[in-house]
C-alpha cells in the first residue's frame, strides 16, 4: 500500500468517532460522552430520593470557563425523570464572582432564530435545595427549547449580572441527540448496560 494511502487510512482511523459504550464511574453512575456532552444515570433508583440526582438521568455540557472548584462555570443540563419519562431542562450560573441579576431576563441565541427571552420571575425557577441551577417552567417554552437544541450546533446564553450587562456564553450542542438516546435507553435499566 503506498504511502500516501496508509497516511490518509490513519488519518481517517484517528477522526472517526470512537466508540461511546457506556462505562462505570467510581461515584456509580453509569457515563457515556458524546462529542461535548457527559450523559450519566446512577446505577439505582431510588424512588423516594429528596432530589432529582436519585430518579434520574441526565446530560450536560458546560463553559470553558472554570469556577474555583474546577467545574464549569455556566451549564446547559437536560434530566430525564427515570419515573415517569419527563424531561427538563436547566442553565446553571457557577462563575465565581457572579450575581445574576434576576430582575432582568436570561436570553438563549440559537443563530439566526430570534433570542428566547427567560424572565427569572416566571420562566424560570429553582427546585430542590439550588440556588444557582435555573430550570424551565413552561412545558411549552421547554419543548420549543429542546426543539432549538436538537437542531443547532451551538447556543449563545446571555445571563443578566448584577451592576448592569452581560456575560455571553457559548455552549455546543454538539451531542444533545445522541445524550437523548442514551437517557431514554437507559432510563429504565439499572444493572445491565
């Protein structure tokens, strides 16, 4: 085989996509990445848990910027009750130093489609024990989000700081679809993967 055909086999070889076999983490959640998404659900279920993290699967993507803890400082989150199959959707404000500044809106750009505009005080709440974590509340506004997500490559947030502006995150959608799957596959079992 010549050469040029070997250097260009390897190169195809090397950006193909691996292989996302779902695998075990330490904290017991079963994991799967799929291009800039972590889907994971616990490896139980536990049915009466004071939290979501008990019933449910979920997937996410997050900022280059890091907070002091290493984390990502803004996140896109989708969670899927194991329950009853219902999914929801969440921007989580991590950033260090961040007031959001909840009397004005939250803004999601998926290009060329006009903004989505999320007021704090009825679009948007906080459940369970987060202050930071931002659900949507409309089922309406978050079906119409999922379908935006589903479609684009990536999502420009706009989240309202204390003192006036903005800090404009772009998020990659890359992996939404398949991080879907992999929550509707997986939602149900619990031993085996």
């Amino acid at each position: 085989m010549p050469r040029t055909a070997v250097a260009l086999l390897l190169a195809a070889i090397a950006v193909a996509p691996a292989s996302a076999d779902p695998f075990a983490h330490s904290s017991g959640e079963w994991r799967e990445y799929h291009r800039d998404w972590l889907a994971s659900c616990p490896d139980r279920i536990i049915e009466d848990a004071p939290d979501y993290y008990g019933y449910s699967c979920f997937a996410s993507t997050g900022s280059a910027e890091l907070n002091s803890a290493n984390l990502p400082a803004y996140k896109l989150t989708l969670v899927r009750n194991r329950l009853d199959g219902e999914l929801d959707l969440a921007v989580t404000v991590a950033a260090d130093d961040v007031i959001v500044d909840e009397s004005r809106e939250l803004v999601l750009s998926f290009g060329s489609e006009p903004p989505l505009r999320l007021a704090f005080d009825s679009d948007l709440e906080t459940r369970f024990n987060t202050v930071n974590q931002y659900f949507i509340s409309d089922p309406a506004t978050r079906d119409r989000l999922l379908e935006l997500m589903k479609a684009g490559n990536a999502v420009t947030l706009s989240v309202p700081v204390s003192g006036g502006g903005e800090r404009e995150v772009r998020l990659s959608l890359r992996g939404v679809m398949a991080s879907l799957d992999f929550m509707s596959t997986y939602a149900r079992r619990v031993a085996q993967y």
